[in-house]
C-alpha cells in the first residue's frame, strides 16, 4: 500500500483506480498531464474485480437503448487498438479474444424473446443473425438439446478484467504517473466562489493542489465529499453476484465463444477457468454473496450448458457496478471548473473504458469528446436543478 504523495501538487487527480480510472489517468498522463491515482483500497479491488470482460454490445442491445448502443459500438472499436497499445507498452497481455458471442434460449418463451431481439438488431443494422437449435450445437457442440435456437454475434469478445488492470497499472506507472492504494478521498475542495476544483483532502490527513479531479470511484461516486448536490451525478450502487469454476486438466473447453441467456452468460478463458455470471440486486453497499444467487447462477447456466456439472467450483464473489438512473453513464466536464465525471457505466465498464479514457483526455485539454460520448454529459442530470451559482444565490437570501 502506498504512504502518501510524492509531490503537493498535481495536474490531474483521478479519483478512483478501476479500469475506466486507470485508463484515464494513463491517457492523462500520455498527454503530458502530471497525474496522480487515488484508490481507497488496491487498483482494481471494485467492479474491475468481479467483471467478467465481456465485450458485447450487439447481444446487449435493448429496446430504446439506441445512443447507449451507438456508444457501446464506438467502445467496441476502439478495444483492438487500445489491447495492442496497452500491451506494447506495458508487456503485459490484456486476455483479449475475438471469440464471437452466441444468445440462447433454454425454451420456446425464451426463444420468442430472443427472437423480438433479433428482429430489433435487424433493423438497427446490426451484425447479428438468428439461428436454428440445430445450428447453435454445431458452433457449441455442449449446448442442450433442449435449446430451441439463438442469435450468433460474431463480432463481440472478452478480456480477462484483472491482467487488463495490471497492464494498465504498469503502462501508467511507465509513463511517469503515481498511484496511491489504501487512500481515501476525505473531500474535494473547491476554491473560494465554489466555481473550481482546488485541492484533494486524503485520508491519511494530506492535502494536495490539483487543477483537474476525475470522478472514477465506481458505485462510490455519489458519495464524494465536498460538492453541492448538483455536481455530484445520481449514481448508486447494484449489487452482482458472479461464479468462477475451472475445468479439469486436459478437458476440452466448455465454451468457444461467449454464451449468454435471458438470465446469465458464460465466458471460458484461455486456461479452463469460467466466469458464470451475474445477478443484479438493489442491496446498497452490501456485497455478501448469497445461496439464493449462486443457486440462481448455476441453475441458469446448466440449462443450457449441461456440462458445467463437472467443473470444479472455485469461488462465488459479489461486487458493486455504478447505475444511474438512465443506466448509461456519466462522462464529461461539470458547471465546475476542473471537474470531470467517468462513472456510472454499470455492467459495461470494462467495454466503454477506452472510449471514456479517450474522451476524459480530450477534455482535460479543452477539447471535444468524440459524438457518441456527448449524450452522457454529466449536465444532462443537472438541467432541471439549479446552477451553482443560483444555489448559492438563493442561499444567501
């Protein structure tokens, strides 16, 4: 864990070391930004830690959803490049897999269900297309019999989160960045007027000056200290309970590809562990994992996968992902000076966080995030609360 900071004065102050908070401080600091990391407990301890990596933004698709989709699509893009810089420079491998994903029903209602999806993903263009029981086997021969049929998405994949937050560790610190573990944020202090970011008061008892602060702490976001109610974005946290199992030495894999149902997906990795996952529960800030979960997770996945009886159960773990009220998440600048938001990604964090990085960067240097990024603005929260300054007016009457 580290002591403290090196230095009483920074460019850049990211709050928070998960994988969207590490990448932006590593764009930060490749744009010459002197930038320091402060994470409450070890890089990668929160969502980045239980998140399973998938990259999938075809079989996520959901009615109404269309410029979450449109972002989704852009952070998909940027994955093959941001995985081959990232392990140039920090000699680390990300667990990158173009694998394909493949959506399927256990029933005919889930088949029926399905099939409103793909005609939705029709229509919307994407690279997607239905399939018979029959065709779904002989792409993953260890699916049930029982399956009646699916949607195959070519295009999608998974990382492995934890080497990923270790590449991104390495590649920030190579870069000249700091990164402080086991420090809390006490408050962000604004100067005088209100209007601008001044300083971070940590938990240890240590302030340091910033210019900018990037808001990247995940579910805990909302509860920073330090700024009005209408700078802070509604962000709250959503329990998922996830399962890892591992298969024997020498078995075939379970899966080829990333397998999803109406109630869990499947992600098998390079060397025979599988992610089953996950539950979404409005717990608070509780992560305990539950028998009704696991039971619940297991259950979904032997539906159609028969052949997780035989793996070995490795762990059950909970974790927290940032909601919002809109389930899309919060990137950008604020009404105040030096303040930026990249949070709120929910169960897509690992897939936005080298388009949020990306747009984070660009706007430390006063420049224009890229289209698909401005609908997530954080002022699209504020427009129906007072300013700053009209809050402070009206208090002072």
């Amino acid at each position: 864990m580290s002591h403290g900071p090196r230095h009483p004065s920074y460019d850049v102050a990211v709050v928070g070391g998960g994988v969207v908070g590490l990448a932006c401080a590593w764009r930060a600091r490749q744009r010459g930004f002197a930038t320091v990391v402060v994470e409450r407990e070890r890089a990668g301890a929160g969502a980045s830690g239980v998140a399973a990596g998938m990259l999938a933004p075809v079989t996520e698709a959901d009615f109404g959803e269309q410029a979450l989709l449109g972002l989704n699509l852009a952070g998909l893009e940027r994955w093959p490049a941001f995985a081959a810089e990232l392990s140039e420079l920090s000699g680390l491998a990300t667990g990158l897999r173009h694998s394909g994903a493949l959506v399927v029903g256990a029933d005919r209602d889930d088949a029926e269900e399905l099939r409103r999806l793909a005609d939705l993903q029709s229509a919307l263009g994407l690279d997607a297309r239905w399939l018979s029981g029959r065709e779904c086997r002989r792409l993953e021969p260890g699916l049930s019999p029982r399956v009646p049929g699916g949607i195959e998405a070519s295009r999608e994949g998974h990382v492995d989160p934890a080497a990923t937050v270790e590449a991104l560790r390495a590649a920030f610190l190579a870069a000249g960045g700091e990164l402080l573990e086991g420090v809390g944020v006490e408050e962000i202090e604004l100067d005088a007027a209100g209007s601008r970011v001044a300083a971070l008061a940590l938990g240890n008892g240590q302030r340091v000056d910033v210019e900018q602060v990037v808001g990247a702490a995940g579910a805990w976001s909302g509860s920073l200290e330090g700024l009005p109610s209408g700078a802070v974005p509604p962000v709250r946290p959503v329990n998922g309970q996830i399962l890892s199992l591992r298969a024997a030495d020498g078995r075939a894999p379970l899966t080829k590809r990333l397998v999803r149902t109406p109630r869990c997906y499947v992600v098998t990795r390079d060397d025979g562990r599988v992610v089953v996952g996950a539950t979404t529960e409005e717990r608070g800030f509780d992560v305990g994992v539950t028998a009704e979960g696991v039971f619940r997770l297991l259950e979904a996945a032997r539906e159609v996968l028969p052949d997780v009886d035989e793996l070995d159960f490795v762990a059950a773990r909970a974790g927290l992902r940032p909601g919002t009220p809109d389930n899309a998440p919060v990137v950008g600048r604020t009404e105040i000076d030096g303040l930026l938001w990249a949070t709120g990604h929910g169960r897509n964090g690992v897939l936005l966080a080298p388009i949020t990085a990306e747009a984070i960067a660009a706007c430390l240097s006063g420049e224009d995030a890229a289209e698909a990024v401005l609908p997530f603005a954080p002022d699209r929260f504020a427009r129906a609360r007072p300013s700053v300054a009209t809050a402070a007016a009206l208090g002072e009457r």
